[in-house]
C-alpha cells in the first residue's frame, strides 16, 4: 500500500483535504485488520445517507458543522467536537456549511 501520509511527522489533517465544489471527497489517513481512518470533505448540502456500519467510529469535526443523526436523532457537531457512532445504529450526516472530518472506525 502506498503511504499517502507520512508515519513519524506531523500533521495538520484540516489542511490535507480540500473542499470540492458540491462534492465530498475522502482519503484514507491509516488501514489496518483494527480499522481505518480517513479524512473527508464535504461541501455545504452534501452528506451520507442513511446507513448502518458493524463497528463503532467516531466523527471528529476538523473545520465547518454537520448534521449528525443516530438512531434518528439529530445533532448539530461543529469544529472542535466529536461524537461516536454506535455500531448497527442507523446514522446519516449532511453538511449544514460545508465541513471537514476525522472518521475512526475500529473494528470490536
């Protein structure tokens, strides 16, 4: 696998993806058997729809605010916070202004 984030250095991830004009764009920052972790933008409208995942994983917001349902709850998550989402809850996002995030998913 290509590295396409150097291990051992440090890193700004809110400046390592763009925002693409009514897009979402992901990179993955680590891949292991014990999960992943990727980073995304989103731009204002856009989102995911409802789904569910078999893992726990956790939403750090980077830059911007999101809409985060769980369950059918909504929660407004904004630059600087994070929420886990439990594993084979439903869960949708949408960008409320257009939003950057850290996502941590482990595998149980």
């Amino acid at each position: 696998m290509n590295e396409i984030f150097k291990k051992g250095s440090v890193l700004n991830l809110a400046q390592l993806v763009d925002y693409s004009a009514g897009g979402v764009i992901s990179k993955q920052v680590l891949k292991s058997n014990a999960g992943n972790i990727t980073l995304f933008s989103f731009d204002k409208g856009q989102g995911l729809s409802e789904h569910t995942a078999p893992f726990d994983a956790m939403v750090q917001i980077l830059d911007g605010e999101a809409e985060i349902k769980i369950g059918g709850t909504p929660f407004l998550v904004k630059q600087g916070e994070s929420i886990i989402m439990p594993a084979n809850v439903t869960h949708a996002l949408h960008a409320v202004e257009k939003f950057k995030m850290l996502l941590t998913m482990i595998r149980g």
